[in-house]
C-alpha cells in the first residue's frame, strides 16, 4: 500500500480507537470534498442534544515537537473549509504523528496493543484569511496539550451539546 494510505488508514484507527473507548460512534466519510473524512456523534444517552463533530485527519512521520506546540502545513482548501464559522456541526483538525518507518507504528502483545505516537487536535474556526492567497499550504500551530483522547474528545462533545465554541 502507498504510504500516504496508509497514514490516511492508520488515523482513522487511532481516531476509530479514541471514539470507541469513550462510547462515540464514528463514521468515515465516502467522498471528502468539503475537508471531512469522518463524523463522530454520541447519543441522547451522552447529552439531550445527541451532538455531532466531523474530523479533518492528517498523519505525518514528519514533525518536530517543541516544548509546547508543533507546526503543521496544511493545504489551503482545508484550512478554509474548517476555518468557516458558518458551518452548524464544529469541525476540528486532528493531526496523528507517527514514527518513520511505518512499522514502527504497532506494537502488540497479549495484554496490550499500543498505537504510536500520538493525535493532537486543533479548533480552526474563524481563522484569519491567510496572508498570501495564492499559497497552496499555510503553517498551523497546535498546542501539544491538545492531545486526541478519550477525555478530550468528551470533553470537546460535552461542550458541543451545551451549544459552547471549540
């Protein structure tokens, strides 16, 4: 498989893994033009609004932590699709970073299968029209303390049902 597919398949299952463990159920979608690959929703049971939140992933072997944040150049066409503040249902980027080779991205045992390394998300909503409009990337900064876990995503959802901004 090419690699980029890979990365794309390995995000969705440390997503699909972080949406399971908390109880959310998570739907990749079939066509992304509008810069959403999956949707993830909880029911009445989680909060009368049964809130809904729909995923930008990328996956990158390529990124260098800093002691708070990381960098991240995302195409164009995302940046403005998740920036929109109009959209009813929030949209978040979640960038996975793995290892480089991908082999390094499972490691498994009888008690425990561990993904590496880890999914950090970031709330684009109302950003700021990029400086240069005819540049095909723009550079994000995600805060390492956004990590892509069972308690954030609960946390981003009980947010969403009470009608909060991300």
């Amino acid at each position: 498989m090419e690699p980029n597919l890979q990365k794309q398949e390995f995000s969705i299952a440390y997503v699909h893994a972080v949406c399971a463990t908390a109880g959310f159920a998570m739907q990749p979608t079939r066509v992304d033009n509008d810069s959403i690959d999956v949707k993830i929703s909880a029911d009445r049971t989680f909060h009368r609004s049964a809130p809904g939140l729909d995923l930008q992933l990328k996956c990158t072997a390529d990124f260098k932590l800093r002691e708070t944040e990381f960098s991240f150049r995302l195409p164009i066409k995302n940046y403005d699709d998740l920036r929109d503040p109009i959209v009813w249902t929030p949209r978040l980027l979640v960038v996975v970073c793995v290892p480089d080779p991908c082999g390094q991205w499972l490691q498994q045992t009888e008690e425990a299968a561990l993904l590496k390394h880890c999914g950090y998300w970031l709330s684009l909503r109302g950003a700021p029209n990029p400086e240069d409009s005819e540049q095909e990337k723009i550079t994000v900064h995600i805060q390492r303390n956004n990590i892509f876990s069972v308690e954030a995503l609960t946390r981003i959802m009980h947010t969403i049902g009470m009608r909060g901004s991300l």
